[in-house]
C-alpha cells in the first residue's frame, strides 16, 4: 500500500493487488465480503496516463459505500489519497455530487475510526480553490449543485472533530472573502468568486454555522474564532442575516457573551454581528429575540464589565455599541424586563452621578471625560429616558435617581454648568436635556406647576433673550442646535415649548409667575425683533457657514412657538387678554400684511399664518379694547385680503376671526367699506365663496342660483344618497346634514349676511341677488334637511312614528316645501326681471347702433353731394339756388328785414372765382391788383363772427 510520502512525492504503484483471500484466510469465510479478488488502478481511474474521470470516479463512491465498508479502510484510505493527489488544485463542477458522497461516507466512517478525520481534513481543503468547469455556461447549469453542495459542506459541521469543523469554516471563509489560494501552472477555467458567494448565501450556510456555534465547548477558543469569523463577514449580507434569524441568532449570541466576557475580540465581534443583524436583517425580529430576561441580563453584565474598563478607547466603543443596542430594545419593546434585568436602574445611576450624589460603588469610579466616547455615551443615556418612561413601573426609578434634578441643572446659562465636556458639546447635552424635559412632562405634569421649574424656565429665557449683557456664540453643529449659529436661538426654542407646556397646564402658583416676569410683553418684543429678522435677514457670504434655510426655520419656530404661547396664556382667563398692549395687536395685524415670499422664501407663511390666526382667536376676541384696536390697525381688512387669497383650508378659520369680530359694532363699517383692486366689496366676496364651496361639493344647479329640487334646495342630501342607502346609522353617528354644517363654509357665509342689516349690503349685481335670496333662507333649508333625515331614519327601522308624530313630521315636510318653492318663485322672478333689463339693454344698444349708423351714412351723403358740386357746375348752382331759398325762409315773413342794421348780404361783391376747394384761406402765388377786394370796416355782430367768409363762385 502507498503512504502519504509516496502520494506526495508522485511515486505511485502501477497495480495495487488486493487479494482478499489471502488476507483474510484465517478468518471466517462467511465474514469475506463478495468482490472481485483483482482491482487495478486503472479500475478506479488511477493510471498516471489519464485524468480522473468522473465515470471511473463512481467506483471509488460505490467502494466506500458498499455493505461491508468498515472492513475495507487501508483501501478506502488509498483512494482517498489518490483523489486528494489529483484533484490538489480543486474539483470539477461534474465531479461534486461524487465528492460529496464520499465526504458524507468518511463522516459516518469516522464516528468509529478517527483515522478518517484528516482525510476529510484534507478533502475539504480542496473546496478553497474555485471549482473548474469545462464551458462559460456551467455556472448556470450547476447553480443549483453548488448551492447544494455548499449546504451539505456545512451539515457536516455535526461531525464532532475540531479539524474537520476548522477546515470548513476556514474554507467557507476562504471563499466568501475573496482569499486567493495557490493554482496550477495550467491555465484552468474556474467559476467566479461573486458565483461562489451567491452560491453560500443561497444555500443558508450562516443559519448551520449558527446552530453548529451551540456545539462548540468554550475551551475550543481557536475553533470559537472561526466561527465568529466567518459569521463576522457573512453578517453583512441581508439573506445571511435572515438565515441566522431564523436559528435565534441573537439569543445564542447573547448565553456566548455570558461565558466569554474577558475574551475582548469575541465580544467586539459579537456586538459587531449582532448590530450587522439590525442593520442588514428584520430590525424588529431581532429586538424580539434580544426582549427576553436571559438576553437582557447577559447585555447588562456586558455593560457594567465594560464600564469599569472605561480607561480604554476599546472598551468605551464596545459600551456604547451595547448601550445603543440596548436603546433600541427599549425604544421597540418599552414594555420588557428592562426593570428586572436591572438596566433601568443601572443607566439612570449614570446618567445622575455628576449632577447629584450617589452610593453606589460602581458610580463611584465612573466620570465623563471630554472624549467622544463619553459623549455619545452621555447622548444614549438621555435618549434611553424617553424609552423607559413608556414603562409607568419606572416612574419610582425616576424619583429614587434624582433624574428631573439631574435634568434641570442643564437649564441655565451654559457658563455657569460645571462639566468637563467642551462648550460644544456642553451646548448639545444642555439641548437634549430640555428637550427631554419637554417630553417627560406629558407623564409628569408637576414638572410644569413647581414654582422652581418655572422660575428656572423664566430666568433661562431672559437669558435667552439678552444678547447684550451676555453674550454666547452657538457653535450649532448637532440636530438641536440647527439653525442656531452664533445666537442663542436653540435654546431659545426649547424654552419657549417648555413655557407653552407650563401655560397649558394652568397652575395657578405657575400663572402668578409669569405675570409677575411680564411674559406677554417679553413675548411681544421677541416676536416684533425676530419678523424684523426674517423679513431681513443676513447674508453670510461664507458659502460654507451660510445656512439661511435652517436660521430662517429657527427663527419661524420661535415665533410661532411665541404665539402660541400667548394664545394658551391669553386662552386661560379673559383677564389675561387686558395685558396685550396695543402694540402687539397691531404687530399681529403686520404678521397678517406680511409678504408670503418673505417667510422662508414662501414655504413657512401659512405655519406662521396659522399661529397668528389662532392668536387673534384667544387674544384679541373677547376683549372689547384689544378688539376696537385691531379694528383701528385695519385688521379686518387684512383678514378680508386674506380670505380671497389664502388656500381653501385656512378660509374657514379666517372667516371665523371675522364673523367673531363682528360681533363688535364698530367692525360693520370696516367691513362694508372693505374693497379689493377689482373694486368687489365684501358681500360679493361672500357669494363668490358660497358658489365655489357648491362647486367643491358639486352640488347641482344651474349657473343662475335657482333651486332645482324643493324637496333637497341645498343639495346636500343628494350628495349622500348612495352612502346612506347601504350603511346603517346608528344613535351616535352624526348625519350627514349635521356634519356638513362645519366641513365648509355655507353656514359661516349665512351668519356673515345676518349680521349686515339687508339695507346695508351694497356692491352686489342683479344676478347676485338670486343667490342672496338662497343665502338667506339657508338655516329654514338645513332644519328641513335635518326633519327629512329623522324621517327617514324612522322609516328605515324598527320604529314606526305615531299618527299625530306623522302628521307633524308631514306638515313640517310640506311647509318645507312651500318654503323652497316661494324662494324659487322669488328666484324666478328675479331672473326674468333680468332677462328684461337684459332685453331692454340690448334694444337701447342696437337703437345706438343705428343712430351711429345713420349718421355714417348722412356723412357718406354729403361727403357726395360736396363732390357733385364741386365736379358739376349745375349741381353748384342748384345748390346755390337751395341754399339761397334756405336762407330766405329762415328769414321770416319781415319785410323791411333788409333795412335793419344786422342784414348783411351773403355774397362777395365783384366777379371773384377760383380754382381752389373753398375755405378759411387761400394759397395764391400771385394776385393782381385789380384782383385784390376792398372792403369797408363793418361792425362786428355776434352772428358775423361766427360765420366764416366765403368766396363766391359766381
């Protein structure tokens, strides 16, 4: 038989002879098995002449499974040789189900005879190289072989030999990574390493390599690497992340942590894996699997063996890593044994050592230094308390740390916090805190009635506001502080959501104080100097520092945050309204006229909009003075401006601050006198509103106004018929009638007509007032619908209304009716009045017309006559004669006219003619002398003045 030198060195035995009989001629013969007594090299492929073909290959597979296999091993261990000599540089794609086989044959040979383990060893050292095939094509057609050989590469990680489980995660790593290993000197065609990495992840390698993790003993600490290695690299693949899910990846990785806490790579590679998992796998599958006690114990020991190991950056890393992890436990499942497992208690011991005293040894050694480990890690500890606070059994956890202690020592000029983190940083931490205390006030609301919180809140916001006396430049680097450069806007817009919290809750020790620090006037300027800002802003001409986007969001937040403020203030006790100067209505009237484009560049106006409106709601109405001073500072005509052009949403709103408004008398004749560039006054407005909101609703009726249906004038149940037809409504559910009242604006466009007296309205056209006379009837229309409703609601069920019910319910049906159809007579009557003056319009137009025309044509007439007298001399001289009878007959029947002082012949004197059109002047080159025309000087009278000279013709 050849040893293992001799394979190596190439000198192979022509023959191998195996006789049988002879070997075995003491034994038993019924215990020879029943093969041939003569098996060659060639037999089984083994000539040195030829390759290993892939046929000859099946032998070898049948050799060592057949029956009686376990006799048969210095054989076995021959082949196995022979095949690890010629296929030294890796396996063919045809030849691998044959490999596998014979890999699955040696496992079970080896649970009784060790001697196989280094065979295998070998064996699956082979896989490292690439698998050749014969054609391009053979990646595809041996896809699914791979993939299954890959799989079953790694179900013999169950064998129980450190070495054969070594050689196969080291040479599943060696292909997922991309290693290159030795080749031939023959140029080969192998398969691709991205083929080949398909191939692992497809087949769930990760999800065996799990599970075989379980069977590894703790002293097996160079087998343990292995397989965190390749699980290490394989993490960041989403397919392999799922398989390992699916073997509870994170509750193994969590009972390994247990035993291994001093094993420093094996835990940064576990926190490595486990974070691949959230990342790359079903974020919300793993947090599960980490939600149990057992896991949550396993990361709290983690964490307090880290956390006594701080001195070292490596540590620090791996703690945060645990206490990020543990964030996200918590934000996913609040409701877990965080409490049991001691966590809770544990961070928020942390969080509360500098700022208060504790007992316990481990916080005795723990102190934040200014590195960034410890500022991230101070970051998760205050983001875990809005996890934790989802849990109410932690509520006693707070009170026993000290937390709102801890808490509110961030509140206050950041000069005077004592710490050892820079000012940026410092900045940052002291943003977070506020905004936690923002948070936590929705569980604690005596955070917002302690005189001392308030207090403390007030003196933060004066120094908020004082720029002058004490000056900070934010640096404005982190998500709190966006916006917030070299000012001290952030801090200002926490506080100013920390006061709206104090002000909603109303406690009366809390009013006092902000009364007393004159908070509405504060208000006041602040949001007069920040619109000034925003309006104007500056420009950082640093394209680099430059973020007008974010200071000029900054600056929107805090001045929305102010008016809401002042709206919850003013909202509490009408009494609160007095202390609005008259100042502040007429700013919220600029805010009203202020240019949209100008609000953060036309993306912010209706958020500030919104706040102002709702401004005017609590601040201005209800008070007789602040509202007569929005009145003077023409506030309704800005809310009148905005009607017509604000987006639909904001109209109702809008409109409510102006019906509220009227209420005052002196707002009638603000709004009467109100009027747009298109000179429509304010009733008009409203009936354009009313015929766009049908429109909206599609309701039907015709362009004129007039009602189609009586028993439906507003359209509103037609609507609805379809819906109501299948659905049931039940006792609670408001109707459709009832509901429609408050999704539009009809109803607010009725009690806008009934506060203006009928004789008052004025700039509406004749159509318009087919529609006013609709309007007006509005609420007779909308208790009918309500009546016709509860009929049908009772003709619907089970209950049948009474006689004398019905004939109410009839009557008030009828006179419904008779109402509809008295406003649509009305209606009626309206429209054909003006289809009449429509008519008569029309007849004055074409009567102009045709006095025009007949003038057109008188001008045509004598602009011919003027030609045939200047062409014809007969027509000169009838003219003439026509002329001359015409001035006779205008004479009179006075004989002695002629002797008066004022007669005047008509003619010229002497035989002047020309050959010139007639008129005022004549252009003559020459004139004779006996040509030129004496004339006596005569009195001028009033009518020879105004007539002209004439040459005679004749």
């Amino acid at each position: 038989m050849a040893t293992l030198a001799g394979l190596q060195s190439g000198a192979l035995p022509k023959h191998h002879l195996i006789n049988i009989s002879k070997k075995h001629k003491n034994n038993n013969l019924s215990t020879i098995p029943l093969i041939n007594s003569l098996v060659t090299d060639g037999d089984l492929g083994f000539s040195p002449e030829a390759t290993f073909d892939p046929e000859k290959l099946q032998n070898a597979v049948d050799l060592l499974t057949s029956p009686n296999a376990h006799l048969l091993k210095k054989r076995h261990m021959n082949i196995l040789y022979k095949i690890i000599a010629i296929y030294d540089f890796g396996f063919p794609l045809d030849s691998l189900v044959s490999v596998l086989t014979i890999l699955n044959s040696c496992a079970e040979l080896a649970t009784d005879d060790q001697e196989y383990e280094p065979v295998m060893v070998s064996i699956i050292s082979l896989f490292q190289h690439p698998f050749i095939m014969a054609q391009s094509s053979d990646q595809i057609s041996f896809r699914v072989i791979v993939t299954d050989t890959f799989a079953q590469l790694a179900f013999l990680l169950r064998v129980d030999s450190v070495e054969i489980r070594s050689a196969i995660l080291e040479t599943l790593l060696v292909l997922y990574t991309r290693r290159e290993v030795a080749q031939p000197a023959k140029e080969t065609k192998r398969v691709s390493f991205d083929f080949l990495i398909r191939a692992i992840e497809d087949s769930g390698v990760a999800e065996t390599v799990m599970k075989a993790l379980a069977l590894v003993n703790n002293d097996q600490t160079s087998l343990k690497g292995l397989f965190f290695n390749f699980l290490q690299s394989a993490s960041f693949s989403e397919q392999n992340c799922n398989f390992m899910l699916n073997s509870t990846a994170g509750y193994i990785l969590c009972m390994i942590l247990v035993d291994n806490l001093n094993d420093y790579k094996l835990v940064q590679q576990t926190t490595e894996i486990v974070w691949n998992l959230i990342s790359f796998g079903e974020e919300q599958e793993v947090l599960n699997q980490l939600s149990n006690l057992q896991c949550l114990q396993a990361l709290h020991q983690l964490f307090t063996s880290e956390l006594c190991q701080s001195h070292s950056e490596y540590h620090r890393t791996v703690r945060n890593d645990v206490i990020a992890i543990i964030t996200l436990i918590a934000r996913a499942n609040p409701q877990g044994p965080l409490i049991e497992s001691g966590i809770v208690k544990t961070c928020l011991q942390i969080l509360t050592c500098e700022e208060t005293k504790s007992r316990s040894a481990l916080m005795k050694h723990i102190k934040f230094h200014n590195n960034a480990e410890d500022f991230e890690f101070k970051k998760h500890l205050i983001a875990l308390v809005l996890c934790f606070v989802q849990n109410k059994s932690s509520f006693s956890l707070f009170t026993e740390t000290k937390l709102f202690h801890a808490l509110f020592h961030y509140m206050k000029p950041i000069g005077k916090i004592e710490s050892n983190f820079d000012l940026s940083r410092l900045e940052e931490i002291q943003l977070q805190c506020i905004s936690t205390i923002c948070s936590l006030t929705n569980y604690f609301p005596e955070l917002t009635m302690l005189p001392q919180s308030v207090k403390s809140a007030l003196a933060f916001l004066d120094w908020c506001i004082d720029d002058v006396n004490d000056p900070y430049l934010s640096q404005g680097n982190s998500f709190f502080s966006s916006g917030g450069r070299h000012s001290k806007r952030s801090q200002l817009r926490y506080t100013m959501r920390y006061l709206k919290l104090i002000v909603k809750s109303s406690g009366e020790e809390a009013m006092c104080c902000l009364i007393e620090h004159e908070l509405v006037l504060k208000l006041t300027l602040l949001v007069d100097d920040l619109i000034k800002e925003l309006e104007n802003p500056t420009v950082d001409k640093n394209p680099i520092t430059d973020k007008r986007d974010e200071k000029e969001a900054l600056c929107l937040d805090i001045i929305c945050e102010s008016l809401y403020v002042l709206s919850t203030f003013c909202e509490q006790l009408s009494d609160h309204k007095e202390l609005l100067s008259k100042d502040a209505t007429g700013l919220l009237v600029y805010i009203l006229n202020i240019d949209s484009e100008k609000v953060c560049r036309g993306l912010g106006y209706n958020k500030l909009l919104t706040a102002t409106l709702e401004a005017i709601l609590c601040c201005v109405i209800g008070s007789s003075s602040n509202e007569n001073s929005f009145l003077e500072s023409s506030g309704i005509f800005a809310l009148l401006d905005l009607l017509e052009h604000r987006p639909k949403y904001l109209q109702a709103i809008i409109l409510g601050c102006i019906l509220d408004l009227m209420e005052n008398s002196n707002s009638l004749a603000h709004v009467l006198t109100w009027e747009n560039p298109d000179q429509i006054k304010a009733p008009k407005l409203m009936i354009n509103l009313w015929k766009e909101t049908e429109k909206d609703l599609k309701v039907s009726r015709e362009e004129s106004g007039i009602i189609q249906d009586n028993q439906d004038p507003l359209g509103t149940l037609s609507l609805h018929d379809e819906d109501t037809s299948t659905q049931k409504i039940s006792s609670t559910t408001k109707t459709k009638s009832i509901v429609e009242v408050s999704e539009n604006l009809r109803a607010k466009i009725y009690s806008f007509f009934l506060k203006i007296p009928r004789d008052d309205i004025d700039g509406l056209l004749p159509s318009d007032c087919v529609w006013l006379s609709m309007i007006e009837k509005y609420l007779d229309f909308k208790s009918a619908e309500v009546w016709r409703e509860i009929t049908e609601e009772l003709s619907n069920g089970p209950i049948r209304p009474t006689t004398p019910d019905r004939e109410v319910l009839e009557s008030i049906n009828r006179i419904s009716q008779e109402k509809a159809s008295s406003v649509q007579a009305q209606q009626n009557d309206i429209y054909d009045s003006i289809l009449s003056q429509e008519h008569t319009d029309e007849q004055m137009f074409y009567g102009h017309m045709r006095a025009t025309m007949r003038q057109q044509e008188k001008l045509v007439e004598d602009f011919q006559a003027y030609v045939d007298r200047t062409s014809n001399y007969d027509s000169l001289k009838s003219a003439k004669r026509e002329q001359n009878q015409a001035i006779e007959a205008s004479r009179g029947s006075y004989a002695k006219y002629r002797k008066d002082k004022s007669f005047h012949m008509t003619n010229i004197e002497g035989d002047l003619n020309t050959t010139v059109f007639s008129g005022k002047f004549v252009n003559a080159d020459h004139v004779a002398d006996h040509d030129v025309i004496k004339t006596k000087p005569m009195m001028t009278t009033a009518t020879s003045s105004r007539r002209e000279a004439r040459f005679s013709a004749d």
